[in-house]
C-alpha cells in the first residue's frame, strides 16, 4: 500500500483534539503516524467515511499547534494482529504556515 501513497510518512505520538462537523464537543485521539497530507488516529471510537473534523495537533520542537480541517478516509473497525484500531483522516485545509512545518517534519 505505501507505494500508493503521495506523502511520506512519519510515526508520530501526539494527541489529537477534535471537533465534528457541528463544533458540538470535542474528541481525542492518539495518532499513530503523520504525513502532509494525513494521519492514522488510533481510537476505539470511530467516525465513519467521510464525516469531517477540524482538529488540533502538536508537533516535536513547535510551540505552536497544527490546525486543520480533516475527513475520514478510511475506518479499521477489526484490527488484524499488531494492528490498532483507527480511522484514516486526510488534510483538507490549513494555514501555509502549518503545511510548511508538517512537510519539514516529516521529510525530516
């Protein structure tokens, strides 16, 4: 599957803060590794294909969060053995700023 993919990807062990699509409360998820142009949340509460987010996340070395707008890509309700249960998310909006330090991050 990696070779499918348009971002390289990067382990990452932060907690990501999220909204719904009605800004109703927020959710936290780990996450599981990071890229330009998405994430792996691992989470045993999952959202389905397609439902959006705005979400926070903090990167090694920036005091600054990462803000964006997300969507469900995929969901992993049975995780196999040595996997984790989790959603896909891809990257539909941020700041120039926080695209820049995500790519350094993870080509770094």
């Amino acid at each position: 599957m990696s070779e499918l993919r348009r971002h390289k990807r990067k382990p990452l062990d932060v907690e990501f803060r999220c909204r719904d699509d009605a800004g109703l409360g927020q959710l936290q998820f780990g996450s599981g590794d990071v890229s330009a142009g998405g994430a792996f949340l691992r989470s045993d509460l999952l959202l389905e294909q397609g439902d959006r987010l705005w979400l926070e996340f903090g990167l090694p070395g920036r005091d600054r969060p990462i803000r964006a707008e997300a969507r469900v890509v995929w969901v992993r309700r049975f995780p196999g053995e040595r996997q984790d249960g989790g959603m896909g998310i891809e990257f539909l909006g941020m700041t120039d700023e926080d695209r820049r330090a995500l790519s350094e991050f993870t080509e770094g």
